[in-house]
C-alpha cells in the first residue's frame, strides 16, 4: 500500500485530500508546515509528496521544501497545489522537479488523475533502476584456481568497510564484476550500484553525466553522482577521465558535495568509490595525464584482478556458468562441453580474458547445431587456421626446422601449455599426457623446462635464451 505525505497549511484541505486518497486505498499521512513536514520526511520518505506552495507560520515555503526534496530525496515525486496559482509560480515548481502542478480550487478527478500518474512513474522508475541493476549487477565470482581464491580474500576484506578500492588488470578480466561482488556483500547492498565508464563518455558531455545539470526549460536533471547516493559509484577505467574533470572529482571526494551544471546551489552525497584500470596509473601520472592527487585518494586499497592466463583451472567453470547464463537469459540452446572441449579452450590464448571466453561460448550456441555436446571442433580458433583437407597449416619458423628440431619445438610448446593450463600441477600434467610423473620431469629437463612459483602459481618456462628462441 502506498503512502502519500500531504503538507498545507489549511487543515480542511489536509482532510479533504486525505479522505478521498484514503478511499482509493492509499494510506496518508499530514503536515501542517514545513517543520512537521520535515519531521516526517525524516522518520520515512513517502511514495508521493503532495505540497502547498504557501504555508503559513513556516521557515520554508514549498518552493524551499521541494528544493530540499529534490536534492536528498530524488526519487520521491511532488505534486504541488496552491491558490495563488499562475503560470510562473507552476514553471518554478516544474523547474525545480515537480512532477506536476495543481491550481486551487482544484477538481478531485483532475487529482486523481495526476496523482495516480505520479505513483505509476514512480513506480516505473523504481522498477527500471531496479532492472538496470539485476541485468548489469551479476555479482557472482566463478573459480576454484589459487589465483581466485587469492582475489576472493582480498575482496572479502574490504567488503565491509566503506574504504576506496582500485582494481588494477587487463581487459576483459572481470574487474566491474569483482567491483559488483564488493558492493553485493556490503551494508550497502540495497542502495544503487551506478557504474561510470570513464572510456565510453564525450569529455565535453562527462561533467554533465556526472554531476548533472539545471535549466530553465527541463528543471533538475540528476546526474550518475546523485544517482548513487548511498551506494557505490565505479569509475570504470578511470584513466580515460577527463584532466578538467579528475579535478572536479578530487573536490567531491574531499567534500562529499557538488553543484550541477548550470546551477548555484550545493547537493550533497554519500559515496562509496570503486575504481578500475587497465592501464599503469603511475606511468600516466608521469606523462601528465592523470592527476597524482586523485590518485592516492583512489587507491587507498588497491586489488590486482588476474587474467584468464593466470587461471586457466577455472576455464572449465566459467565455460559452464555461461553456458547455463546464455539459456536463462537469451534462451538457447542448453549445451555441455566435452573433455576435449574443455581441454581446448585451457590451452587457447585469452588476449580478451574472460569477456572474450563469454564471446565465444555465446558465438557457438548461437551458429551451433543444437547436438547437447559441444565437441573441440566447434569451438574457433583464430589462432590456428587448417586448410581445406583438414591438417594444420605449419607456423614459418616451425616449417624450416629439421624434423628432431621441430619435434622438440613442438614438445616443448605443449608441454608448456598443458603445464600451465594444469596450474602448475605436474602430477595433473603427468596424467593428462599419458606420461609417468618421473618421465615427465625426465623429459622437461631434457627440453630446458622448468617451474618456478610466481604470485602464488607455478609457471612453466624456458630454461635459457636458446631454448627460447625454438619455440
């Protein structure tokens, strides 16, 4: 049920309202002034606001109260009714955000009308962000590999403060996800999640997306900042932020406050930021491109997200998460990936990480047959083109080697990715390509392989300069 906050000064006319909105099924509450109105903006903001322009014996009239509505409460909508009504007051309210304007002696039909149009664009509104927010907010984290777990526990850590977070690594690895993830498991899970991307915003439009805008002819208009307030706000690839603009925001951070564009008055906000980068900030700090300033305001906690290279353990159970996530959402076809399917994608190179593995498992759903196993052979490979009966078409530098050289080349090269694919895990490795786990070391030393740890995972490499250039 819905609650509406009637506010006039003339009692019969709190009354009448509320009788008729209280037949129709709403609930209602009333004030007698500005200062009973704020008392109950403050204990529970109403679905509706319905105001008298004139109030007596009151420190603000409805003009200032709508001001004050608009600024902290922007998704409450008011309707403003008055007796001294005339075209410039009706164009002040509509400019300061009223949904509509209502002149006394008004008709109850008339009001109904405009109340019942009011609720239902509040409705839809609600309803909207909250859609926006579902369809862009999946929050979940999908992996098993040492370098997951070690992303999960940095994230965990700071899922309940309210401190700033830059998450730094290459495109496509999920940092808006890991960003989504921080502010699912935070006190501020209900409020908005407003995503900023710096990279996709005209510079000349960005302080307007941001920070809003007031004209004489469409009112208040909020900007992405007064749309997050009480959430988070993520600076999605922060680097390509306007300077002018970098500056502007340093100033809300310090401040918690802003002005739109074109308007004189200050609108305050509660913010948490996340940020992301794909980019070395430091080194843009040193070409002058990004102010040194912002910087450490931004990267009070900074988390490094691995690429799809670091975790190629968790290909298989991202593989599958989209599989299930492309028939829920677009309905097709529901597939599995076969042993050799997934062995395959382990061994790929992910330039565009895991956004390039969601590509191409939708790529083959949608020009795939409708068989429930997708086998290796359905899954492209631009970096490896057969020809026309089928056989593999051999690199130049691998063509002209002498046939021990070249099987050599080749051992080594697929010892490497399986290695790699496996994490590290030799016995894993050893099993997989039919080897005894001793023969396989035997082989790799043979071959000027070795394993290190680094960053928490074993990488497999070549032992010397020589042995690199083979491969």
């Amino acid at each position: 049920m819905s609650d509406i906050l009637i506010v006039d000064d003339e009692r019969d006319i709190r009354e009448l309202i509320s009788d008729i909105l209280e037949d129709e099924g709403f609930t209602t509450r009333k004030a007698a002034n500005s200062d009973e109105c704020m008392s109950q903006l403050d204990q529970e903001a109403p679905s509706l606001l319905i105001l008298d322009i004139w109030l007596k014996d009151s420190q603000m009239d409805g003009i200032d109260i709508l001001k004050t509505v608009k600024r902290d409460m922007p998704e409450i909508p008011v309707v403003i009714i008055s007796g001294h009504g005339n075209i410039e007051i009706a164009v002040a309210a509509i400019r300061q955000g009223a949904y509509d304007f209502i002149e006394k002696p008004f008709n109850i039909d008339q009001l109904m009308v405009v109340i019942k149009r009011a609720m239902e664009a509040s409705r839809l509104r609600r309803e909207n962000s909250s859609l926006r927010r579902k369809e862009s907010g999946a929050s979940d984290m999908i992996g098993a590999s040492a370098a997951y777990r070690g992303l999960i526990g940095q994230l965990d850590k700071v899922t309940k403060s309210n401190g700033r977070v830059m998450l730094a690594g290459p495109a496509g690895s999920g940092k808006e996800i890991a960003a989504r993830y921080i502010h699912a498991h935070s006190n501020r899970a209900s409020a908005p999640f407003v995503t900023v991307n710096c990279a996709n915003i005209e510079p000349d439009r960005m302080e307007e997306v941001l920070f809003g805008k007031e004209s004489g002819e469409r009112g208040i208009e909020p900007g992405l900042l007064e749309q997050a307030s009480g959430g988070v706000v993520f600076f999605d690839e922060v680097a390509d932020m306007p300077l002018g603009t970098q500056s502007k925001i340093l100033r809300v951070l310090v401040d918690q406050q802003f002005q739109r564009v074109g308007g004189t008055e200050n609108v305050r906000v509660d913010l948490r930021v996340i940020s992301s980068t794909n980019r070395d900030l430091e080194q843009e700090i040193a070409a002058e491109r990004f102010r040194q300033e912002l910087y450490h305001r931004l990267n009070v906690v900074p988390i490094h997200v691995p690429s799809l290279e670091d975790r190629r353990e968790d290909i298989p159970l991202l593989a599958s998460h989209f599989l299930k996530h492309f028939n829920e959402m677009q309905g097709l076809p529901l597939r599995k990936l076969s042993e050799e399917a997934e062995a395959l994608l382990q061994t790929m190179i992910w330039p565009g990480n895991v956004r390039q593995l969601k590509n191409m498992i939708e790529r083959v759903l949608i020009l795939g047959d409708t068989a429930e196993l997708i086998e290796a052979r359905d899954l492209p490979r631009e970096d490896e083109k057969p020809n026309q009966d089928g056989r593999v078409v051999l690199s130049g530098a691998l063509a002209t080697l002498p046939l021990r050289e070249a099987r050599e080349a080749f051992e080594r090269e697929y010892l490497l990715t399986q290695i790699n694919r496996f994490g590290g895990n030799i016995s894993r490795t050893a099993s997989f390509v039919g080897m005894e786990r001793s023969a396989l070391h035997r082989k790799l030393k043979s071959l000027g392989v070795v394993t290190s740890n680094k960053s928490g995972a074993r990488i497999a490499h070549v032992e010397d300069d020589e042995a690199a250039e083979a491969v």
